[in-house]
C-alpha cells in the first residue's frame, strides 16, 4: 500500500449552527495530485484550512504525512505550501524581499536562499517584478508570488486554494504546466471551479456538496460511473410519411435503458440525428442497435459520448 501524505478522518467543522464539513473522511497517497471541487459553500476552504492548520476541527482528524495537525501542528506545517484563495500579502514590501522573508521563516539557510529564489522565481514567471512593491502588482502577479511564496520552502504537499484565479488564459496555461511539472515530485491538493484544469492536471477528483463527499474517482471513470452515458445516433433519409422524428423518439424512449431522447442536428439530405442518454454501468448499444434493425429503421452512424466532467459535477451537486 502506498505512503500516505494526506488523510482526512471523519472531519467535521461547525460555525455556529452551520455545518461546513460534515463527516469527510478520503486519503491521498504521496505523489498524487487530486482536484477537491465542490460549488461555493461546499466546504472545500474550511477542509483545506484545517489541513493548513487555520481552522481546527470540531471533530475528527486532519493528517499531514503521520502527523495530526491538531498534535502539532508546526511539523505538519513545515510539509506544507499553502495558497489561500485570496492569498495575504505585504503590499509595502518589494517581491524580492517578501520571498526572503518566507525563505527566512521557512528556515532556509542564508548560503542557499539565492538559489533557492531564483530557481521559484523563474518557475512562477516573476523575475521581471522582483524590484516592484507588491501593492503595484496585477492580481495576476499577485497570484503568481502567492505561488512562489508556498513553494520556496520546498515542501512535501502543496494546497491551492484557486491557484490561477486572476490570470489571463496564457498565465493559467503556464501555470497548469507548473502544476504538472509539481506534481512530478510533490503531493497536491488543487481546489478550483475550471474544470477543464482539473482534467489537464489531477490524476484524481474529490467532490463535496453540503459538507459531504459525493464522489472520489479519476476524472475519465467519475464521468462515467454512476451517470447516465451519452449514444449519439444519426439516422439516414427515409420515408416521412411512414416514419418521423416523433415516432423514433418513441421507439428510442422504450429501450429499459433510455433516461431521455433528444434531437440533435442531422447532416441535411433528410438525416435525422439524437442523442440518447442512457442508464447503467454497461454498453448500451447493442440494445439500441437490435431496436433500430427490428424497426427497420435506417441507421447510418453510433457512437457513444463521454458526459463532460462539468456535467458531471452539476449532476453530483445538485442530486440530478
């Protein structure tokens, strides 16, 4: 069985009479990296900070390669980067001198710190701005010392909280590729409402609704599993007057296996097309394609769609 780095057991936070984590328990092996999604008010902050160590549970326990953070919580912290969401920092301060700070509350010896920023500095994109106070920075650069800032102290696990939120679309492809390149070495917990990130970096997804774990899969067998696939059927030139899009619709809806029908546009010349979702873990087609032969209907292409993982998540969400 693999090392863990990362164990959430049973973990519940209350504010108040709200109940923002309600029972999470899920594991993360050292190496992985692992989208947590949730929609706003799901949780997934109040998680991360009780990892992190802001928050402390109301119940249950946050584990940090071993070790409880609750237990102690400075050696748990020392095998973390965290970037919050909106990450503080000290907009009276150069870039260069913020990073020397972290450097130096992350205890990093004086002979090496040099190296060490230069090489996170040239990762995260901010050379050209070291000399620049922080409060004259774009949000989009701002995220980017958030980043280096949890990454100077070369830690075993990275949390981040929104990590490209502020970017332009070139930034958040370089900084996807960061987050792949990290993920080559370290642990990473990667919280995000860009789906499309999730499916270009993590090689697993957590979701949360309400405070509680939905779903825990990779991403190709979560858009899958436990939801209804997608058959795309393109019907050839026929008879209108024996046979229309009603009546194939009609005969498509009695399949055991059809959820629902839908048209979806032909390629001219009389076709008509459908897309139909269908229930269960198996291969639907061959029971559309046996119904199809027994009308008699002329069926010129199928083939099955994958559900997106946006999807996905709308229907794990919201209990569609």
């Amino acid at each position: 069985m693999p090392k863990l780095m990362v164990e959430a057991r049973d973990l519940y936070k209350s504010f108040g009479e709200t109940q923002a984590v309600d029972g999470v328990s899920f594991s993360v092996p050292i190496g992985q990296v692992v989208g947590f999604l949730g929609p706003n008010g799901a949780g997934k902050t109040s998680t991360l900070r009780m990892f992190a160590g802001y928050l402390e549970p109301t119940k249950g326990q946050a584990i940090i390669d071993g070790v409880a953070v609750s237990d102690d919580p400075l050696l748990a912290r020392e095998k973390i980067g965290y970037l919050p969401e909106n990450c503080p920092l000290y907009d009276d301060m150069m870039v260069v001198d913020f990073l020397r700070f972290v450097a130096e509350v992350r205890m990093i010896p004086p002979s090496q710190q040099d190296a060490r920023l230069r090489l996170v500095c040239d990762r995260c994109g901010i050379l050209s701005v070291l000399g620049k106070d922080i409060g004259q920075l774009s949000k989009g650069y701002r995220q980017r010392v958030g980043l280096a800032q949890a990454i100077v102290g070369d830690p075993d696990l990275l949390l981040l909280d929104e990590p490209t939120s502020g970017l332009d679309p070139n930034q958040i492809l370089e900084i996807r590729a960061l987050i792949k390149e990290l993920g080559k070495e370290k642990t990473i917990i990667l919280s995000t409402h860009i789906l499309p990130e999730v499916q270009a970096s993590c090689d697993r997804v957590i979701i949360i609704s309400d405070g509680k774990l939905v779903a825990d899969d990779t991403p190709d067998a979560l858009m899958t599993k436990g939801t209804a696939s997608r058959v795309s059927m393109l019907f050839g030139p026929m008879d209108s007057a024996t046979v229309d899009v009603h009546r194939i619709r009609e005969i498509l809806a009695d399949i055991p296996e059809t959820r629902s029908v839908s048209s979806r546009p032909g390629e001219g010349d009389g076709t008509l097309g459908f897309s139909v979702d269908v229930g269960g873990d198996g291969d639907a087609r061959s029971a559309l394609f046996q119904t199809v032969v027994q009308h008699g209907l002329p069926l010129l292409e199928m083939h099955r769609e994958q559900v997106s993982l946006e999807e996905t998540f709308r229907k794990l969400t919201q209990g569609d």
